[in-house]
C-alpha cells in the first residue's frame, strides 16, 4: 500500500469518524499488530513424527466426535481448506456432518471428491440460517461429542487428538479457543 492510499483512507476517516476516534482505531490495530508478531512467533508446531505416534495412540475410553458444518456457499478454497484440515486429523474417530443451506451444488461436488465414509453430506432447502443448518447436521450426528466449525475454520492436526485427551482425563465439556486469521 502506498504512503498516498493511507493518508487517503486515514483522511477519509478522519472525516467520517473524527480526529479522536482515528487515533483510538489507529492504538487498537498498532495494538493487534504488536500481538500478532508476538502470538506467531510463539506458534506450537507439531512434527509429523509426533503425528504418526498419535495415531497410533490406543486410549482406554473410546470417544467419537460429530464435527458439526453448518454450511451456505462458502468459497471453495475455504472450505477445500476446512475439510482437509479434519481429514488430517491425528485422531481419526469422527463424523464430519456438512448440512448445506446454500444456493449451489458445490458442497455436494467437493465433499464426494474426498471419497470418506466419515463425511456426512445433507442438502437442505436454502434460506434455513445457521441454526436450522446447524440443527440438521445435530439431527444427524451420532458421535459421543459435538464440536462446531464454520465452513471456512480449519483446525490443527491435532486437535481432536488434544481435546479426546482431556475427555480421557474426565473432562465433560472441553472449550477450545479460536485463532483469527
């Protein structure tokens, strides 16, 4: 971006927000920044080693998960990218429910050029809204927990891994945070 697009755009705010209100956005996102380095430089990366070995892994309670996609057309790489984000999944005991609300055919196409038998796909008539689409996919889950994603979230390749620890060690309910990319 060019020194003559932010004056702009910081101009065009200024005028349309005033000069008080700039400098607070102009804190808050110098603030996000700062963090952002600080948060990527802390990043946990997990060999692929170590996700061979957690695959392996036999655990003495055996726990099924039903991945819960609410879904109205999202754009295909988002959710190219959400789908094999599950499917590389350490910990392979799931269901991956996809309720389609949407408009078009994609969905269907994508989710039956992954070939899984874990992948659940429901069409729905459109204009349902995330509650009903998340509803029919609930509707159809038959895991021993419910985890939800959005059509464009992915996930680590150890995340199920992680949370079916923590179930492992009497956990009911596991809340996992999210990341803003």
């Amino acid at each position: 971006m060019s020194l003559s697009s932010i004056y702009q755009r910081t101009a065009s705010y200024i005028r349309r927000n005033g000069l008080k209100e700039t400098v607070y956005a102009g804190a808050d996102r110098l603030s996000e920044m700062c963090a952002d380095i600080r948060y990527n430089g802390s990043v946990r990366k997990v060999d692929s080693r170590e996700l061979e070995r957690q695959k392996k892994q036999t655990f003495e309670r055996s726990v099924k998960f039903s991945i819960l996609v609410p879904a109205f057309d999202p754009d295909p790489v988002f959710f190219r990218q959400m789908m094999e984000s599950v499917l590389a999944q350490s910990y392979e005991n799931f269901e991956l429910i996809i309720a389609d609300g949407g408009m078009k055919d994609d969905l269907r196409r994508m989710s039956v050029h992954f070939a899984d038998t874990r992948i659940k796909y429901r069409r729905l008539d459109p204009g349902g809204g995330i509650s009903a689409n998340t509803n029919a996919a609930l509707a159809e889950a038959s895991g021993d927990y419910v985890t939800l994603m959005d059509h464009d979230d992915f996930i680590e390749p150890d995340a199920l891994y992680e949370t079916v620890r923590a179930v492992q060690n009497g956990a009911d309910i596991v809340y996992t945070d999210e990341d803003k990319y």
